[in-house]
C-alpha cells in the first residue's frame, strides 16, 4: 500500500483559538485547519504562530481527514487534549500539500494542535524510494514508538531538518534494543552506516 506521508504531533499547551463548526467543508481561506467527519461535515479552526496548543471541543465521533490552509505554517497534530501526543504515537506534523487520512498517520482522530513556522522534523526514508519518508515531530516528551508497518517496510535512512537537535534512534520499540545518536543536520544518514537496519522507536532533545 504505498502512501506519502507528509507527517505530523506534540507540543506544550496554551489558549483557545477561534473555531466554528461547519456542515460542509468551507472555502479554506488562508489560516484554517479544517478536520472532516465521516459524514462530510466538518470543523475548522484558526491556525496561528501566536495562538499556541488549541484544544478541540469533544465531540461524540472521531474526526477522519484533516487539512491545513495556512501558508508558511505546519501544525503538529495530536490524539490527546494539551497536545501532549499519545504514549504509542509519535508527533505528526501536517503541512499544506492536501487531505490527509488520519488513519494513513495511525491517529483515530485529533483532540488538539498547534501550529507553528519552525516546525523540528525527523525524516525517515523506507528502503523502497517510492514509498517516500515518513515526517515527525522531534518534540517527543520521551521515547516516541513508530506506527507498526508492515514486516516488508523497512528505513534506510533519517534527515533532521533542524541544526542543534540530537535524537537516538533504536531498532526496537519502547527506545530498546540496538540505538545509534543522529545529531547531523540537513545531511542524509544511511542506517547501515549507524550500524542499524531499520528503526521503530526515538527519544530527541
């Protein structure tokens, strides 16, 4: 199944940003996050530099898609309220390349989000180029366990996107087993050269 994910969640926590729910999806002016339901109606938010973690009203179903109209800006997606992640995702990180499924990023829905101009990313890149990298938040609050993929799909190699940030990747979940720190900046690193075959978990700082 081979998918693009421009990827996505987690940060600290703030104010309230203006929201309005919508029967349908609305023209996405410039500055909205606009998150679907199943049934085609929708919720849209303000997405702001300034607004910090915006905590999304309960709602009796789980959003499905979600979507970002904010030039300039990417926002971190989070399952938990306070953006505070989930112990078993990583941050995901949504930019303005389109519709994305939740379910495509392993999220059932979203709970809060912030958004922001200087997002810090680790690019994970599958053995099978045309499968593309898998993005995240370096903003992990510990150990950060990567979706379960299939056996087939594996890493090749990690991109920070961010001078200054250190990360320790591992080959198996819960930051356990073979690990190897990754602090080099805009520089593609093969896995093997780390002497590492695949990652499933990280801790940055």
């Amino acid at each position: 199944m081979p998918f693009k994910i421009t990827t996505f969640v987690t940060l600290v926590l703030a104010t309230f940003a203006t929201a309005g729910p919508t029967t349908s999806i609305l023209a996405r002016d410039d500055g909205l996050v606009t998150f679907c339901f199943p049934d085609g109606s929708c919720f849209q938010a303000a997405a702001s530099d300034s607004a910090g973690c915006v905590d999304l009203p309960l709602f009796s179903e789980n959003f499905e898609t979600a979507s970002v109209s904010a030039p300039g800006l990417e926002c971190i997606l989070s399952p938990e309220r306070g953006c505070v992640g989930s112990p078993f995702l990583p941050p995901f990180v949504l930019d303005t390349s389109g519709t994305v499924e939740l379910s495509t990023l392993g999220l059932n829905t979203v709970a809060s989000f912030l958004c922001t101009s200087d997002v810090d990313l680790i690019n994970l890149c599958f053995t099978n180029s045309t499968l593309g990298c898998y993005q995240a938040s370096t903003v992990t609050h510990g150990c950060s366990d990567l979706p379960q993929f299939s056996s087939d799909l594996t890493f090749k190699s990690i991109f920070l996107t961010t001078p200054g940030t250190q990360c320790t990747v591992f080959q198996e979940p819960d930051c356990a087993g073979d690990s190897a720190p990754v602090s080099d900046a805009l520089v593609t690193t093969d896995l093997s050269t780390l002497g590492l075959s695949n990652v499933e978990s990280f801790l940055c700082v």
